[in-house]
C-alpha cells in the first residue's frame, strides 16, 4: 500500500501497522498522537455497525480516529496526509 511507505517519514511520526489497542487492531496508529488510521475498504462496508461500536470503544480511551475511504488512498495518498496534518 502506498500509504505505508508515506506515514512512515510524514512529520518524523511513527505509525505502526495493524496495531493491537485493548483487543482491537487499527490499520495504523500513532502513539506521540494517540491517532488511529483506518483505511475503510469493502469489509468495512459490509461490518459498520461493528466498526462504530469499535471505533466508540476505542475512543473512550482517548484515542482519536482519522478513516479514509480505500479508493481515496489509491487516487492520492496526500488526502490522507492533509488529514493528518489537520489533526495535528
């Protein structure tokens, strides 16, 4: 995914990949910003319901989340970056 090699040197952060948070695993997260990525795809599509209460669960733990949908990644991984950029 063109997003992996991007987040990694993006504003000297640390995102880990498919990381586990109180049982949960997160497409991307940033520990110095307490910042979940989720890359929202087909099954996401298909499990919103699940994803919402996850996402809710996760965020009473004072986690934030920035989603982005697949297709968007593909045509310009810099609509996840200005996101990011935003966020911080």
């Amino acid at each position: 995914m063109k997003a992996d090699k991007r987040l990694s040197a993006f504003m000297r952060l640390t995102f880990r990949r498919q990381h586990d948070i109180q049982g949960f695993i997160v497409d991307f997260y940033c520990a110095e910003l307490r910042l979940a990525i989720e890359i929202d795809g087909r099954v996401h599509n298909l499990q919103k319901e699940y994803g919402s209460m996850r996402q809710t669960l996760i965020e009473e733990r004072g986690v934030s989340f920035i989603r982005v949908k697949n297709d968007d990644i593909h045509k310009d991984v810099n609509i996840l970056l200005n996101r990011i950029r935003e966020f911080v």
